[in-house]
C-alpha cells in the first residue's frame, strides 16, 4: 500500500491502524531525520514510552514500505531515518483527528460533571 | 557488548527474521542493540524484543499483501484439521461418545441404538474441536476406548 500526499489532503486518516509506536517515530521525525538509537531517545523523553529495539525496527520497515518514511545513506552503521511528505500529511491528518476526539472527550466530561 | 554472551543472544535472535529483513535492517539493528546493552540495558530483554518483532514480522502480511505464505499454511493446516475433527465427531462411535448414558443400576433402559456403548473414564467431548490437545483427546476416545 502507497500513501500518497493527496491521502493526506484529502483527510484519510492512514495512521488509524498503524498502532502506536509508528506514530510516536512520525512524530519524532517530524523535526529531522534520527537513526534507531536517537529514536529510542526521543520518544522516551518525548512520550515516557520506551520503545523496545524490535517494536522500533517492525514500525521503521512498515513506514518505510508505506513510504511515509524514508531512509538516508549509512552513516556509520546507522541509518537515519527522514519523515517524508505524504508521511508528514498523513501525520497531520492523524493529530487533527486526535484532536478532535480529545476535545470531544474532555467536553463529556466536562458535560458529565465529572 | 558488556555482558558475556550478549552480542551471540541478540545475533541468534536476529538469525530469526527473515533474510529480506536482516539484508535491510539486520546491521543496524545489531548496532543499536550494542548502544541499548553499553547503556544498560539487559541483553535478554533486548534478544526478547528482536524475537518478537522476527514473530511479527512473519506473521504479519506486508502491506499491500492480503495473507502471507506462511499465515495461510498456518490457516490451511488449521481448517483442515478442524475438518477432520468435524468428520471424526460426527462419525457412530463419536456420537456415541456424546450421547449421554445414565449411570449404572438406575434400571432406565437407553433408547439409544448404542446402548452398549460403554462410558469410559474420560469425560464426553463436548465440543468438535477445542484446541490441538483435544483433537488428540477426541480422536484416542473415538477410535480406541468405546466399544460400539
């Protein structure tokens, strides 16, 4: 399956069924290309998630089949790993509906006396 | 790799992915795996993590894929036996073996045609198919213990 940028312009939420990790990587990457390590890292300090080394590879090579990701050239052994456009619209898309059951869920409570 | 032994666990649970995916990813992932156990990290729990990823990886179909080779045999092999199962439960020994019989000295005849059909020690099937273990249990129970 390719995701093309038009998805994401076109509000199909592709990153309903990717499950979470892939999620916290795209928004990682959303402020430069990281490798594995500098992922593990980030997401922990950015989420308080501690991504374990073959969830973070499983979520890698699904984003990057669905080319909402990239990899760059070898540094080292380490491949940084670059958000690309469609990956970068499809992540907007996924925050904007986020965001929208959020506050649907803070007013019910709010509704609710809670 | 500061632990003795850790750089083989983690290689060994790398050997478990596929080669398309070691090709891709196994360097990297050998490094990273290095970096996690120099900052403290168990190298088991690391080596745990690689194989449940290599699990997933092949069980699950890549995108674009409905099924992958490996998940339909599973399917295939699963149906089939479940079919056997069905085939053997409905088979006169096997019925038998569910109808239920009443305890002995009660003097109420069974209207049943297998009515000679001795209750053995196990309990009756109640189902076609439960799992693997009853497949086994059903078929022993069918073919071997009633005598119909």
């Amino acid at each position: 399956m390719r995701v093309s940028s038009r998805d994401g312009r076109a509000g199909q939420d592709v990153l309903r069924r990717v499950g979470e990790a892939s999620v916290l990587i795209l928004i990682s990457l959303a402020d430069g290309p990281k490798h594995g390590y500098a992922l593990i890292q980030d997401i922990k300090e950015l989420a308080d998630v501690e991504l374990g080394p073959g969830t973070l590879y499983g979520a890698l090579d699904r984003l990057e089949r669905l080319e909402l990701i990239e990899s760059l050239p070898a540094d080292d052994r380490r491949h940084p790993y670059r958000i690309t456009a469609p990956g970068a619209a499809a992540l907007r898309v996924h925050l904007d509906s986020l965001e929208r059951v959020s506050a649907a869920g803070r007013l019910r409570l709010r509704l609710g006396g809670i | 790799m500061r632990e003795p032994g850790a750089g083989r666990l983690v290689a060994w649970a790398l050997r478990c992915y596929p080669a398309r995916w070691r090709r891709r990813h196994g360097d990297e992932a050998a490094e990273l795996a290095a970096l996690l156990i120099r900052d403290g990290a168990w190298a088991g729990s690391i080596a745990l993590s690689y194989l449940a990823g290599a699990a997933r990886e092949w069980l699950t179909p890549p995108p674009g894929r409905r099924l992958s080779a490996a998940t339909g045999a599973l399917l295939v092999l699963v149906c089939s036996l479940g079919v056997s199962g069905v085939l053997l439960a409905s088979s006169p020994p096997a019925r038998a073996a569910l109808t239920p019989t009443p305890a002995r000295g009660t003097g109420v005849s069974q209207v049943h045609g297998h009515a000679r059909c001795r209750a053995g020690a196990g309990s009756a099937v109640p189902g076609v198919v439960r799992s693997m273990g009853s497949l086994s249990v059903l078929i022993w129970e069918a073919g071997h213990e009633r005598s119909c």
